[in-house]
C-alpha cells in the first residue's frame, strides 16, 4: 500500500492516458478562490518530485503559482526598473544589446522558472558554434547571470542557472605597450598639434580615452603638478556626448604629472587662448583638443580616428597599436617614460 502523503504535499494520481497529475494548494486568490498549481508527468517519481520542490519554493516565498512569466518579458522588466536606474547610460546599452541581439531570439520564450543550466549550457554551446566569440559568449552569460540574480532577489526563481554553466575558455589579447623610446618617438612626432596635451596626458598618466578628451582647466593644477579625474566623457544616446562619472569611485583619482606633460598643456592653454580671440568668444572651461570653430569637445570615436591619422605614418609602432587603436591608456605606462 502506498505510503499516505503529509499535509500540504498536494495530490497525485494516474490519468487515463497513463499520465501522472500533480496538484498543490497555494493559498487563496484576492477573490478567496483557491490557488493551485498542477502539473503533469509519464513517471510517478518526476511527478511527485517537482511537486515536492514546489512545495519548498512555496515555502520560501517564492511566487511559484504565476508560473507565467517568460524570460523575454522578466529581461525587459530588469533593463527598464533595475539597470537604466542603477548602472551607467553604457553598460545599459550594452546589456540591452545583449538581449535584444542573443537572449531574447535564444531564450526569450522559455518560462522563467523552467530554465535550467542544462538550457542555459546548450544555448550558449550552439551560440558559439554559429561563430560567436567566447569572448563575447562569456559577456551574454554575465548579462543573464546579472539579470537571474535580480530574479533570485526578487524570489521568482530558487537558483542562478546562469552560475552552473561552463564557458568556452577564451583566447587572451596580449596587448603590445609602447616602450620609453617609442612613446617619446610618438609624441615627438605629434608635437605642435592640437592633440599633443591630449597624447602626453593619456600616455604619462594612463587615462582613458573619456577621461584624457574631458579634461577640464579646473582639473589641472600647473604650479603643483597635479591633475584631478573625477569624470568621463561619454556619448548617451539622444543626449550627444556629456560629462558622466567615472567607471567606479575608484577611478577617481589626483595624479602628479611629470614634466611633459606640464609642458604640453601649457602650449595647449596658449593655443586655446589663441583660438578664443579668433573665434571672438568666452574663454572654455575645458581643456579644448577641437578646432574653435567646433565649439565642443572632441567626441569618443572622432578621437580614435585621430589617434589612428597620427600613427600610421610612424612605421616603428606595432601593427595592432595603429590599426586596431588600442586605447591609449593601455598603450604606455613606464616608470622610466615619465622620467624622462
């Protein structure tokens, strides 16, 4: 005979079709009807296990009764109330790329609490198969692990299916850095440009590429040597390019500038002074690299465009650093070149 069920444990019997039916209370409804959740099975044991799970999430607080939801409608709801709040106008981008682009034409149909490592595993095996990077497979699973752990906090699923996964190792970059007598060789070559402050920062310092472009006068202290970065300039979409805070509070930061660099923003401060009488305007708040007649700054991609104009004819650079433009942050950062 079989062994009686405990309270709370649900229902289950044999259909006539030879299926198994499984159903579970879960309270009552706003209206004081009864909810339930019944599901079905060709094994007794598979039956009876899920609902045994659903039981425990139950337990736990976790809605397991809209069962509804899909993975496509929970990603829009976590881009819009949790990442456009929290993160930064790029990393929204990016993750609403990676879902519009991968996880909803892969995943989106699947219920949020039917997806499974095993899903989750085979999804991104077949993406990178079709020829995505594992580069660019290890970033659409971090998109999903960050979106299912919002989930998790809001309890609509009971695990991270995106934490059980195993990625495709990934190739690292070896980035090629200038040596001292290459970058002094390139900015020799830039000298008396409109860019020679901006190359002479970036390479000294190891700014980022928002960072060098956004530079403001108030951000730099000539007597005492130093330059304070306390922002970023990036392009939002439908704002144009603007100031923002930096990556993290980290990267905030007051910097000693050596010689060169003192150098070659007082000529840029000339410069600029030069360019305010012809343009007949106010004098800028921001360390302009832009010709006058611009009235603004240099945009993200305008200036790797430039970068990319200065290195092609210096044929003792590396191949990557003048084709691929590597931002300049990671291009030089020697002791022995801001000694120099």
């Amino acid at each position: 005979m079989a062994k009686r069920r405990a309270d709370g444990e649900g229902t289950l019997y044999q259909t006539k079709d030879g299926r198994w039916r499984g159903e579970v209370s879960l309270g009552y409804k706003a209206d004081g009807k009864p909810r339930r959740k019944i599901i079905y099975g060709d094994l007794r044991g598979d039956v009876l296990k899920r609902l045994k799970e659903i039981t425990r999430q139950h337990g736990a607080g976790i809605d397991v009764a809209s069962g509804g939801q899909t993975l496509g409608r929970f990603l829009q709801e976590w881009l819009e109330n949790t990442v456009r709040l929290k993160n930064r106008p790029q990393t929204y981008r990016s993750y609403e790329w990676i879902v519009r682009t991968h996880l909803q034409p892969g995943l989106g149909s699947i219920s949020l609490e039917k997806l499974t490592p095993q899903k989750v595993q085979a999804f991104l095996n077949e993406r990178h198969k079709q020829g995505l990077s594992a580069t660019t497979v290890k970033h659409v699973n971090a998109a999903l692990r960050a979106a299912l752990s919002q989930a998790q906090r809001w309890q609509l699923v009971s695990q991270n299916a995106a934490k059980l996964v195993t990625l495709p190792r990934a190739t690292r970059y070896k980035v090629t850095i200038l040596d001292a007598g290459q970058a002094q060789a390139f900015l020799k070559a830039t000298a008396d440009t409109r860019n020679e402050a901006l190359y002479s920062v970036a390479l000294s310092l190891g700014l980022r590429r928002g960072e060098a472009i956004g530079l403001r006068w108030c951000d730099v202290d000539l007597i005492r040597g130093t330059l304070r970065v306390d922002h970023s300039l990036e392009r939002i979409k439908g704002k144009g390019v603007l100031l923002s805070d930096p990556k993290s509070d980290r990267a905030k930061r007051t910097l000693r500038m050596p010689q060169v660099c003192i150098s070659a923003l007082l000529r840029q401060r000339e410069r600029q002074e030069t360019d305010r009488q012809w343009a007949g305007s106010g004098g800028r708040k921001a360390v302009s690299f832009s010709p006058p007649e611009w009235g603004r700054h240099y945009s993200p991609r305008w200036s790797l465009g430039m970068l990319d104009r200065h290195c092609k004819p210096l044929v003792f650079l590396p191949f990557d650093f003048m084709i691929c433009v590597i931002p300049v942050h990671h291009c030089c950062w020697r002791k022995e070149f801001t000694q120099s």
